[in-house]
C-alpha cells in the first residue's frame, strides 16, 4: 500500500513539474531575450581615439637591431657552438 501512495504521490510531483516549467516559459516577455544589434553605433572618430595609443615601432625599429646584432656577438663570443654551426 505504502509503495502505491509513493509512485502516485512521485508522479503528481513530477507533473506539476512539467506543468510549472512548460507554462513559465511561454509567460516571458521577448524583451528579456538577448539580441543580436543588426545596426551598431560605430564611432566614426574611433582611429583619433586609438590611433595616438599605439607605440611607433618605426622609431624604435634601428634600436632593436642594433641591440640584436649586439646580442648575436656576445652569444658567439661566449658559446663555440656557434662558430662551428658558422663554420658548416
């Protein structure tokens, strides 16, 4: 008897459930829906404003050379190895 009560009382639960979930979906409004924006705002200044915030490489450029040529010799000076791969 008490096993009867259990499964109907399990089954009454479990179709409330489903009639709870199945009727709050239908109820939201299509406003909380999140969307794509088909027509965004692009400011048309945006280059002045991000433009000036990137560093110039070209003026730094003959520094970083200079250095790597610097690097390559004290590396070749310290380590054989390199003078022998040179030497193949």
């Amino acid at each position: 008897m008490s096993m009867i009560f259990l499964i109907v009382c399990s089954a009454a639960v479990l179709f409330s459930t489903l009639v709870h979930c199945m009727s709050s979906g239908s109820n939201r409004p299509s406003s909380n829906r999140r969307g794509l924006n088909r027509d965004p705002k692009i400011d048309p200044d945006i280059q002045k404003q991000y433009v000036p915030l990137l560093p110039n490489w070209d003026s730094q450029l003959p520094e970083v050379l200079e250095e790597s040529m610097k690097v390559q010799s004290k590396v070749r000076a310290e380590d054989g190895r390199e003078s022998v791969i040179d030497n193949i």
